[in-house]
C-alpha cells in the first residue's frame, strides 16, 4: 500500500489553482454581457470579473513559485571528487 502524503501547502495551492480556474472560464459570466451594470473598479462587470480572477491566480502562482510547488524535496547535491593521479600522469 502506498502512504505517500502530499503536504498540505500543496494540496491548498492545487485547490486554489482549480478553483482560480474554474471561475475564470465560468461560462456563466456570460449573462452579463449586455449589461451596463454593476460596475467592478469602474469596469463594466465582465472585464472587472475576469481582471480580480486574474489578479487572484498570479497571486497563487506566486505562492507556489515561491514554495518551489512541484517539486520533490532536493537530494544533496554531490561534489565531483578530484582524479586520482593528478594530471598528466
């Protein structure tokens, strides 16, 4: 049996990338497009929707940039050991 844990950091930035996602490709946004209002930072409703979305997933992308999120845990890194003999012999 395998009991191979994923960290919780990582589950959370997964959860947050699906979700960050989903809502910028929700097609339900589409209902507003011939609407003058509601306005989000003084732009009509669709572009401010989709511009927090985009704010919100750099923001999470960041995070996991930082985090090194993807990535195994780094092995020690070996240093080259020096010939024997030196050189020339």
């Amino acid at each position: 049996m395998n009991t191979f844990k994923t960290p919780t950091l990582k589950k959370v930035i997964l959860i947050l990338l699906l979700v960050g996602f989903l809502f910028m490709e929700f097609p339900g946004v589409l209902f507003f497009k011939n609407m003058s209002e509601p306005f989000i930072f003084g732009l009509p409703f669709i572009y401010g929707y989709i511009l927090i979305w985009w704010i919100f997933m750099c923001v999470v992308l960041f995070i996991a940039y930082r985090t090194n999120w993807g990535q195994g845990a780094k092995a020690p890194e070996k240093r080259a050991q020096p010939a024997k003999g030196g050189e020339g012999a």
